[in-house]
C-alpha cells in the first residue's frame, strides 16, 4: 500500500493561491496606469488646444482684437472662433479635443500695457501693443469613472500668452 502525503507538504495549489493574493494588486496597477496616462494625454490635449488658440489670436487684425487707448477690443466673431480652435482645433468647431470641454471653459483676456514694444516694428503707430492670454479649466472625466478611484473634481488647467501681431 502506497502512503498518501500529507496535507502540508503538498505543493499542487501553491502557484494558484500566491496569483490569487497577487492578482487584485496587478489589477489596481494596471487600470491605474492606464488612468494616469489618460489623464496626461488629456492634459496635453488641453495644453496643445490653448497654445493653438494663442497662436491664432495672435494673428487677428488689430480691428478685431487690439487696444483703443487701453481699452481692449475683442471682436465677438473672433472670440467665437478663438474658442473653437483651442476646444476643437477647427474654426467651425466640431468634436472636442477632451471629451466634455465645451466653449465656456475657455477664456480670452487681452492686456493693453504701454511698453517698450509700443513704438517698434509692426506695433509702430497702433498705440498699445495688445496681449492675448487664453486659459482653459477643463473638468476630467475620468477613464474608469465608475471604479471610484478619480472623480470628476480633477480639472486640467493651461494657459497660454502671445502678443497680437494684427497680421
């Protein structure tokens, strides 16, 4: 008659219950790597979309975004489509570069400061050489929103500055 081994020096299951005390971890930091470039993708879609925006605010006439004394002019046509191509990167708008940012989360602010750029080069008699500052605050709708492990109260932020060249 053969002995039967006993109980605890048997190695038959000893793999399946080491993955079994492993395998929550690895999920964890699976989905969490894969949530934490999501947001850094979305981050950057949002840098990039502003930096466009500021470009091409940049190169309004100065009819549609400049300075009467110190007063800033921002014409509402351009600051429609400001707002599309940093949100959408079209000027016709379209589907945004995020999903759910809208156009309200994007904000324009022009600055008319007298400085030393005011007699010089292409500001030359136009006054007050305008600056175009355009920021957004987007709310992150996360990847994996139904985990609980991001909420929606993460925002991406940026902004970006350029000097009207009224070309």
């Amino acid at each position: 008659m053969t002995a039967r081994p006993s109980l605890l020096s048997c190695q038959g299951g000893a793999a399946a219950a080491e993955m079994a005390l492993i395998l929550p971890f690895l999920i964890v930091l699976l989905f969490g790597s894969v949530e934490l470039g999501y947001y850094f993708y979305n981050q950057h879609q949002v840098v990039k979309g502003v930096r466009d925006g500021a470009r091409f605010a940049s190169r309004q006439p100065f009819t549609a975004i400049g300075c009467n004394g110190t007063t800033p002019i921002v014409d509402a046509d351009a600051t429609t489509a400001i707002r599309e191509i940093t949100r959408t990167g079209a000027v016709s708008g379209g589907v945004p570069r995020v999903p759910g940012w809208e156009a309200s989360d994007v904000a324009i602010d022009v600055v008319c400061d007298a400085d030393t750029l005011s007699n010089a080069g292409i500001y030359r008699d136009k006054g007050n050489p305008p600056r175009v500052t355009i920021s957004a605050s987007v709310s992150y709708n996360a990847l994996f929103g139904g985990l609980g492990v991001i909420d929606s109260t993460y925002t991406l932020n940026a902004s970006q500055q350029a000097a009207a060249m009224g070309i």
